[in-house]
C-alpha cells in the first residue's frame, strides 16, 4: 500500500453548484464552508440538515416499528408483573456488554427482576449458549432476552421451546434464511421490519426496547405507584456500544 504522504487527495466534487450551496448556507445560518461539508457528506437538503444538526430523541422512529416488539414488550410486561426474574444473555464484544448492563439498570428500574450471562469468548464462543439455557432452566428462569446475539441461534431457540424457557431475541446482524422459532425476534434486518433505520448496533435495538417497555407499563398506569424512570440517563451506555460497533454514526446512530 503506498504511503499516506506520497498518495494525492483530491476535493471531491460538489454536489451541488456553488448558488444551491450558498442558498442553503443562507437558509441555515451557516458559513458557506460547514455546508460545502455537509453536502459533500449526502447531506444537501434543508430538512437532512436540520436533523443532522438540531435533530432531537423527540425525533426517534416509534420502537413499535420494530417487527416483534409488541410480543416482545407483551412478555416482558407480564414477567415483571408476576415477578419472574428475566435473564439476559449478553455477549462478550463492547456491543454486547454495553446492551446487557443497559437492558439489566432499566429492567431493575422499571420494577423487574434480572439476572444476566456474559459468555466467556475462549470457553463458550459466539452467540447464545446452551450451557447457559440449561443453567437458567434448572435456576426456575422462564424469560431469557438475548443481546447482541441469537438471530441465528435456531438449535439454541428450539433448546430453550423444550426446557419451556419463552426466548426474546434481540439483535442486529444480518439473518439467515431460516429463523430462530421464538417467542420474540427484534431486528432491524429481519424481512418484514417496518423500521425506517436499519444500522442500530446491538445496544440501539436494545434501548429502542426498553423505550417500548416502558411506554406499555405507562399506559397500564404502572408509574402511578412508582417513579418513571428517564431512560436518558443510559444514553452514555448506547454511544459507547454504538461507537465501539463501527455502526454509521448518521441518522438514529448519531440522535442516540
């Protein structure tokens, strides 16, 4: 590879003409130059750039897009109110553990009793663990929710069906043509997903779930006998599992 003081950089080309630059410089308040980079970036519409820019969490797609929420949320409801202790299965990369510590506080926080996995990476590998199935099995676990892992974790899906454990899956990476059969499954790719957003990393799907949790228990007048808890405060978790996950950071990515 040549070295990077011997390569010649050169500008891209605009994409819009120096007038339609100037005009949208004017429109934003911004200098001629922030919007020549902006438009060398995708970004040459008005509306783009104001999300870009000033775009806001009031400005996030409904989780409820997301193809297996409702049943999702509907399970999960139901754990918190019988007081079943919902184990989340992690996984080992700054993704994975990111997701789970944010899925373990807001669980704890909306009431719920948790309990997690993080598979070690030499002993177990990748994805959902049927040690782990096993062990929740034998413990009286009944709620396991994957993150980061399991979309095609099939054999480990059927394993959880027999030991009458209700898996929910949540992850992003690309899905096989066969899925798992589960109780849940929340993926951006998966075919039929109404999403708008299709990069979250693991720890977006994640958040994007306990927002929908949430808002369940609220319309159950949950919080009128507890605080509601300001799922803001785990923003610090989802950026660093979005930024360590080399995800985009435009659109969703960069409002979270």
């Amino acid at each position: 590879m040549e070295p990077v003081n011997r390569r010649r950089w050169q500008e891209r080309p605009p994409l819009l003409n120096p007038v339609e630059e100037q005009k949208l410089a004017s429109v934003l308040n911004l200098r001629p130059l922030t919007v020549s980079v902006l438009v060398r970036r995708g970004i040459d519409r008005e509306a783009n750039a104001r999300q870009f820019l000033d775009g806001g969490l009031n400005t996030l797609p409904d989780p409820f897009l997301l193809k297996g929420m409702e049943a999702a949320t509907t399970r999960l409801q139901q754990a918190i109110g019988k007081g079943e202790t919902i184990l989340v299965h992690g996984d080992y990369d700054v993704d994975g553990i990111s997701g789970s510590a944010l899925l373990v506080e807001g669980i704890k926080k909306l009431g719920g009793t948790v309990d997690y996995h993080i598979p070690l990476r030499l002993r177990d590998g990748y994805g959902l663990s049927a040690e782990a199935l096993q062990q929740a099995a034998q413990g009286g676990i009944r709620v396991v929710l994957s993150v980061d892992c399991g979309i095609s974790a099939c054999d480990e899906a059927e394993l959880a069906r027999r030991l009458g454990i209700d898996l929910i899956i949540t992850d992003h990476h690309q899905p096989p043509e066969q899925l798992p059969e589960a109780t849940a499954i929340i993926n951006p790719h998966q075919p039929g997903c109404e999403f708008p957003f299709k990069a979250l990393a693991g720890v977006g799907v994640a958040f994007f779930l306990l927002v929908a949790l949430r808002k369940r228990l609220r319309e159950t007048g949950y919080f009128s006998q507890r605080p509601e808890p300001d799922l803001r405060h785990s923003l610090d978790l989802v950026a660093l599992g979005t930024i360590a996950d080399i995800v985009p950071l435009h659109g969703v990515n960069r409002l979270l």
